[in-house]
C-alpha cells in the first residue's frame, strides 16, 4: 500500500538574466517537499496550469493539499483596491489556487495552507485581508524576521484549547517563526479563528467538520525537522488522507 500522496502548489517567476531570459520557471521551496516526506507522504509538485478540467485531475490525483508561501493576493479577489503597501502579486497563480481550493472542496482533499496559503484560504472562502500590516490597530510585533534566522523561533501564539490545532499540536501556546506583512482581516464564513499573535494578527484558522482544512500564518516546513509540534502538522495532513 502506497503512502499519500500530497500535492504542493508551487509558485512561479520569469527568469530575467543571461540565461534562458523570459523562461517562467515553476517551483517550490525544498523545505515543502522534506517536511511532507518526514511525516510519511510522498511529496508532489503541482504546478500552475490554465485549464480547469487539469486543475480538477491534479487534485484529484493527489491524496491531499499543501496551498504553500508566497507573493501578495490581487485585492481585486476580494473586493478592494490595491493600496499603497501591497506588494507583488502573482495572478495567474491566484486564478489557478482559487481553482484548486474549489476542486479540493467538491473532492473533500484534506487542505493545510502555510502563510500565503492560509490567505488564499480566506479569500477563497469569501473572507478579506489587511494588505500590511500596517494596517491593523494595535500590531506592535515585528511578523518578518530576517531570513537568515528562516529556521529559528521568532514570537510566540495562543492556541484556542478546544480546537483542531491545539489538539494536533498538543499544547495552547507555542513560539513560531514569522515572514509575512499581510495578515487575515474579515473571516470567511464557516471558519473559526484558532490561534493569535500576541497582537491582534490572526495566526490560524480552522473549518469544524469531516473535510479537514487548517491554514497558519507561519512556515513550519521551515522547523519541522527540528520541531516536533511543526512536524505534527504535516502528519496531521497525512493522517487525514
């Protein structure tokens, strides 16, 4: 018997230099494709694509979902201007994640959305976003620490007790590591908020019912071959399959 199957949606970027100019290349972060791989699933990229009947076979090809980090989402999705703070946005991969968040619905794919993912998430299910953090009253806590610290501990979150991620977690306040200047505003019907900063930043949201859907707004593929609490994420995912 095969293990499962986890699909990672991957981002894009148009090469600009000497070599191969004007190439889009498709990827994704090595730490994605570890941390699936020490929880028992076997990873699989999925790349963006345009055609909605091969967005629907590639999730319902895979075992479950992994929506993974990357740039800002077009505020046109849900219903806003772009400001001034927003910064890049990718649309094409907008289009094709909303896509695959709908397929992974109507299949009941278990979903698990890491930073950009979490947001997608949101959008996807009719809530909104803050475009910086700027914006939110009462964020004092610095959300994007310097890169070269990418595997270190960074602030800590409270974990509602009773909730899904408390449960696979197994504790109700845990030290995260942090890299994004957008956050979760409006939450999209049918969701719960589950964790917080220790400012007003949304941290993590969950969906109660038989379709498992978790988003958080930190990377823990990033501290799951150190951590066991960020590892149990991804087992938890695998679980679900």
């Amino acid at each position: 018997m095969r293990k499962p199957m986890i699909g990672i949606t991957c981002n894009t970027l148009l090469v600009d230099g000497a070599v191969q100019p004007g190439i889009t290349r498709t990827f994704v972060n090595t730490p994605y494709i570890d941390a699936v791989a020490l929880a028992g699933g076997i990873p699989l990229l999925l790349p963006p694509v345009t055609d909605s009947a091969l967005i629907f076979d590639q999730v319902r090809a895979v075992d479950g979902l992994i929506l993974s980090g990357g740039p800002d989402i077009d505020p046109l999705l849900y219903k806003e201007e772009p400001l001034t703070n927003i910064g890049t946005v990718n649309h094409a991969r907008d289009q094709y994640e909303l896509q695959v968040v709908q397929a992974a619905e109507k299949l009941k794919k278990p979903l698990l959305g890491i930073c950009r993912g979490i947001q997608m998430i949101n959008v996807a299910y009719g809530g909104t976003l803050y475009q910086d953090l700027s914006d939110i009253d009462g964020c004092n806590i610095k959300h994007f620490q310097s890169v070269s610290q990418f595997n270190t501990l960074w602030h800590s979150i409270d974990i509602e007790p009773t909730s899904t991620l408390a449960q696979i977690i197994g504790k109700n306040e845990l030290a995260v590591n942090s890299y994004h200047h957008q956050a979760l505003k409006t939450i999209a019907p049918g969701f719960t908020v589950t964790a917080h900063a220790k400012d007003p930043v949304i941290e993590a949201i969950e969906r109660q019912g038989n379709h498992f859907i978790l988003g958080v707004q930190w990377h823990p593929e990033l501290l799951a071959e150190k951590y066991a609490a960020m590892l149990s994420l991804f087992q938890a995912l695998v679980k679900q399959t």
